[in-house]
C-alpha cells in the first residue's frame, strides 16, 4: 500500500512531533490564553503567507477556506460542549480560550498538509484510500494532541468511557468535522474544477 516506508515514518514522526511541541506549549501557557492566541495566529499568518501570498501561480486558496471552515466548526462545537458540561478549559479567565479557533485553523493545515506529503507515497492513490488515510490520521493525531493538553491540566472532558483521558464521542466529533470540511472542500474542488492531490 505504501511506496517509500522509511520516507511515510519520517513524515508520521515530523508530524507527531509538531503535535508534541504545540501541546506542551498550550499546555505551559495556558494562563495567558492571549499569549497563545498571538502565537497561534502569527503561526496562521506564516502559512498564509507561504502557501497563498509568496508564490507566484498555484496560490492555495483552498488552504484558507479550509482553515476558515474548520476554525467556525470548531468555535460552534466548543460553545455547544462546554455550555452543555460536556468539557470544561482551567485556569482562564472566560469559559473559551482566545486561542480556541486558531488552534482549529491550524489543526486543519496540520492534517492538510501531513495528508498532502503522504498521499504521493500510496501505490494507489484512490478516493477511497485517500478517505481511509484522512480517517485514521483524523481520529489518532488531533486525539494524541488532546491526551497531552489534558494531561498538563488545560481542560477536563466529562463525558464517560474514556482513553488516556479523551472520550470515544470526543474522538467520533474530531473525525466527524474533519471530514465534513473535506466532503466540502472536496465539492468545491469538483464544481470549480480545482486540482488539490488532497480533495480530487
């Protein structure tokens, strides 16, 4: 099913460590929700810049509405979560976080671009091999980067049947959204006639 093994793990390896390092920093700084809100959006702002403004053809349009799409998604779903006592954020000042739906935003670039480097390794680059791998990397990777942010005390689910912390409806909304902004995308692509190695 994969091309180049050695090249697939080192892709899942940059990624998990990106993961790592953006759940210790929420996780250090969650008091100042400002602070990592500033952070996150100078992050989306940098992605921005080098997939939409800097080249000069080819400029990845879908890459903000995809971000655009996945940061609302998220902003509804966290109100409706946490007005209902489904989860609760420590240690700040407001019930969300102002870095909320940068974090979402980003989470779609995440998973975009990973998705995007791996695809190229399939020996049959399918619809539905492509469905298959945004699934599994949708329902493990963003669910990883709970556990850590959890761990470290940034916000509690109380929903039951719990893994390490993260419960199996947390891990269902996770690929649930991620793959509703992808159906989208994936007709937008479609009715435009947009090439995108991701959503085609």
């Amino acid at each position: 099913m994969i091309t180049n093994k050695n090249t697939f793990s080192k892709e899942i390896l940059k990624a998990i460590f990106k993961l790592v390092v953006a759940g210790f920093l929420i996780g250090y700084l969650k008091q100042n929700d400002l602070l990592i809100a500033g952070l996150l959006i100078l992050k989306i702002i940098h992605n921005i810049y080098k997939e939409i403004i800097k080249p000069k053809s080819n400029k990845n349009w879908l890459l903000l509405v995809g971000m655009l799409l996945t940061g609302f998604g998220g902003i509804v779903g966290e109100t409706w979560g946490v007005t209902n006592g489904y989860w609760k954020y420590h240690e700040v000042t407001r019930e969300l976080p102002l870095w909320l739906p940068f974090a979402w935003m980003l989470a779609f670039h995440y998973l975009y671009k990973l998705e995007r480097n791996l695809i190229p390794l399939l020996k049959e680059q399918s619809q539905k091999n492509k469905i298959i791998l945004a699934v599994i990397l949708a329902l493990i990777l963003p669910a990883f980067g709970e556990v850590i942010t959890i761990y470290l005390g940034v916000w509690t689910y109380y929903w039951p049947y719990q893994l390490l912390g993260v419960p199996i409806y947390a891990f269902i909304c996770l690929v649930f959204v991620h793959m509703l902004v992808y159906t989208i995308l994936h007709f937008v692509c479609k009715k435009y006639n947009i090439k995108d190695i991701v959503f085609n």
